[in-house]
C-alpha cells in the first residue's frame, strides 16, 4: 500500500495495489447454419445440373455426368486423390470411369450433391458399387445397415 494525501487520515488515504481482477470472458459458441450449408449444396447441384461451372465431365458406360472437383473431392478419399494426386485424372477434364457402371455413378454423384439416396435391391447388388462409391463411408455405412434390414 502507499499514501496518495499525506494531510488526510491514513484510513481515507490507503490504495489497495492488488490488480483489478479480470472478468470472466463469456465464450461464444461459433454460429452454424445448417440451413445455409444444405443451400449451398442445392444451388452446386442446380450448377451441376445446369452444367455450369463444372469442370470435369465423368464418363461410364455412354453417359456422361458433369460435375465440380471440388464438390467430388470434398466427399471421397478416392476423388480427392485423384483428383488433387499426380494422376492423370487431375488433369483431364473428361474423366472416363471403367471400374464403375453408369447408374452407380449417377448415384454416387447424386448423393455426394444432395446427401440422399435412394436404395434399392438392384443397386446394393456389389457388382455396382464400388470401391469408389464405398470411399464415401457415410454411405458405406447406410447400405451396410439398409441391407441388413431389408435385404436378408
């Protein structure tokens, strides 16, 4: 303590030295919007299906399916290495898909744009899914689980 008044009584002169104590900050969650991420998804797959702003055309079995790289890449471990890898498929804009049926990629791409799918017992068949399809391990697990219920 130090005396700020030396003509004053020592009771109304004293000065506590101790730091004010800080306030407690009050933490704030981050703002998440659900609803903003799933329309961002619905105008991409409007784009898509518009074939504007795609940059990469995929090809299987006749037909042909525009699509972001980034969209795809962001949804599955197989095309983001190969399109972000020393593949060739990174830079190609026409990517042919041979391991892959035409329909299973359309649903692939389908789901990967709109997190819906719909199953069936013709498409949970294993000749037409894929490595490619099953690197998207959300929808890996709904078949897996859709099949044992339904298709015993």
């Amino acid at each position: 303590m130090y005396y700020l008044f030396s003509h004053l009584p020592e009771s109304h002169t004293k000065m506590e030295t101790n730091p004010p104590q800080e306030e407690e900050k009050v933490v704030i969650p981050p703002y998440r919007s659900s609803e903003c991420h799933n329309k961002s998804f619905q105008v991409m797959n409007a784009l898509r299906e518009q074939n504007q702003l795609c940059d990469v055309l995929l090809k299987a079995g006749g037909n042909e399916i525009p699509a972001h790289r980034v969209v795809l890449a962001s949804s599955s471990p197989y095309f983001l290495a190969m399109f972000t890898g020393e593949l060739s498929e990174s830079r190609q804009t026409v990517v042919t898909m041979r391991e892959i049926d035409s329909h299973a990629l359309e649903l692939l791409v389908q789901y990967v744009y709109t997190a819906e799918i719909e199953v069936t017992e013709d498409n949970v068949q294993v000749r037409n899914l894929p490595n490619c399809l099953f690197s998207c391990m959300s929808l890996l697990f709904v078949f897996r689980v859709l099949v044992k219920q339904n298709y015993r």
